[in-house]
C-alpha cells in the first residue's frame, strides 16, 4: 500500500469525525522530515523473538515470543535471537509476577553471541556483566529515570507525565522516533480498564507491575559509540550506559530474575502505522472503556484485537 494511500485514508475518513488529533495526523504524514531511520533506503527490522539459548529455569513457547522461569529465582537470563538495529527497541510485557522473592526484571544489552556462551550464567548481575561487553540495568519499583547531567538528581527522579497517545504519538529518543502506542503497558479489559490504562499511560503504576511494558534499546553516536536507553511504559529513562560499540552486534538481554515469572515480546511497527492500527485507534477511543468495543457490530477477531492490544 502506497504511503500517498496511508496519508489520504486518514485525512479523508478519520478527520471530520474528529477522531485523531491534528498534531498525530502531521506526525504521521511529516514522519521523513524529523530524521525517521525506517524507509525505502533502510527496511523495517524483523519482528523480535528469543534466542534458543537461555537460563537452565526458562522455557520459551514454540513462538518464540514468550519466555517463562519454571522454577527457583535464578536461571533467567533471555537473549535476542537476532542483533538488534539501531533504534530497535526489544520490548517485553510482564504477563506473570511470583511473590516471595526479591528483586524485579533486568534489562540491557550485549556484544557477546550467545551461541558462543560455554553456559548461560546464573544471574544477569553480576554474573554476564563480568564477562564483559555486557550492560544490564536492574529495573526497581521506582527511581529508573537516568540523572540527566547538569541537573541535580532529585529532579531527574522525580515522575514526569508524558503526553498522551492523542497529543504525541511518538516518543523520541536522540535520533529515533518510534511510536509509542505499543510501548505502553495496558490492562487486561475489565470494569475499570479504562481508569487502569490510563494510569500506564501516566507511568503511575510501579513498572515492575503486571501488564507493564519495558524496553531496551541503543542509538549510536558520531564518535563510533553508542547510548543504551530504557523505555517504560512509553517513556524513556535515559541513557543508562554509554560507550557500547555500535559498530559490533548488540544482542537484547532480558532477565526473567525473582518476582518476576513471564514475559511476552511485542511487536512495533516503526514505519507508518497499518490500516488495522489505524482503525484499532479510532475504535478505541470512540468508546468509553473497551468492554464496550463487545456492543458494536464488528467481526469478533476485530474485537478481539482492539480489546488486548
């Protein structure tokens, strides 16, 4: 489908039931003009799945989008089966917590192949990263945010309120715009789903909770080197490590460590939003909540879609 075709689609259909916001209209139409890495020149990387190599506790489905700890605390550690691209951003959703143990889910990258381990180590931390050529941030209740240099870390930590979907659609990190509907975390569809979606969508929940969405990434530098930032829920904390080599493979690392048991990869779509996206956003928030999405005269798959995506 052509992107003049995408373009006129929106603005033809969308726009006079006042359904997407002006500014999320020109983002998508004027995507080239702010520096977007996805195009004709530069295909959109391939859909995320885990590497067959993995902690002795996890098993990972037959998709190999889904990575689950059976046992203990330890044995965890995920890899990506592929390197990731610049500004590719390997994203999880936590689908089930284990109480009584300590500790959350870590994130980060490597420039080891995985294929090349002898054995997966225990722990991400401090296991993997003293092999070296490995950076993995331990996600917490609060306080991932990133002090920014130059300001006091008091107002680094302190929670902002990103924007909603209807405002900004796409988060920027350095380089890379990348859409940020699929980077929030969302309820399971209930009575009050549509008071729980919004709290991901403030990052008011702890991200460690369930239904939370969080995410590596690296964006390379001029001088050769590379940032790695973390996403939660749609917001970036920052650069938490620096000087990781862009020029060699970075591979995702996701550590399925203690209180946290599952998690599920999901996809992006970098390039212009699908007709399916599209029409999932505006049914969407034509509605009160998404229980109410059961009440139109849609084909139940379309229901099903715009209820748990």
């Amino acid at each position: 489908m052509s992107s003049a075709l995408l373009n006129a689609f929106p603005m033809k259909l969308l726009a006079p039931a006042g359904l997407l916001h002006d500014r999320e209209m020109a983002a998508v139409s004027n995507r080239a003009e702010l520096g977007a890495p996805w195009g004709p020149a530069r295909p959109e990387p391939s859909p995320t799945r885990f590497h067959q190599v993995h902690g002795a506790n996890i098993r990972v489905d037959l998709s190999g989008t889904r990575a689950t700890r059976v046992e203990s605390f330890a044995h965890g550690v995920c890899f990506s089966r592929e390197p990731l691209a610049p500004g590719q951003v390997f994203l999880v959703e936590i689908e089930e917590k284990e109480l009584g143990w300590c500790g959350h889910l870590r994130l980060g990258l490597t420039a080891l192949d995985p294929a090349s381990l002898a054995a997966v180590p225990e722990f991400s931390l401090p296991d993997l990263v003293s092999l070296g050529h490995t950076w993995v941030f331990a996600i917490t209740r609060h306080h991932n945010r990133v002090p920014q240099e130059g300001r006091p870390e008091t107002d680094a930590a302190a929670p902002s309120r990103p924007p909603t979907l209807l405002v900004e659609p796409y988060l920027c990190i350095e380089q890379f715009r990348i859409p940020r509907d699929r980077l929030v975390g969302r309820s399971r569809p209930g009575l009050y789903s549509h008071l729980l979606d919004q709290l991901y969508e403030l990052n008011v929940l702890p991200p460690t909770a369930r239904r939370s969405r969080l995410g590596v990434l690296f964006c390379p530098r001029p001088d050769g080197t590379a940032d790695m930032h973390i996403v939660i829920n749609g917001e970036d904390m920052g650069p938490s490590a620096r000087g990781l080599p862009a020029a060699q493979p970075l591979y995702a690392v996701v550590d399925v460590f203690a209180s946290t048991k599952s998690v599920r990869l999901v996809q992006l779509e970098y390039g212009l939003p699908s007709l399916q996206t599209l029409c999932r956003l505006v049914i969407q928030r034509s509605v009160v909540h998404r229980l109410a999405i059961d009440g139109l005269h849609l084909p139940e798959g379309l229901k099903d879609f715009c209820k748990y995506e």
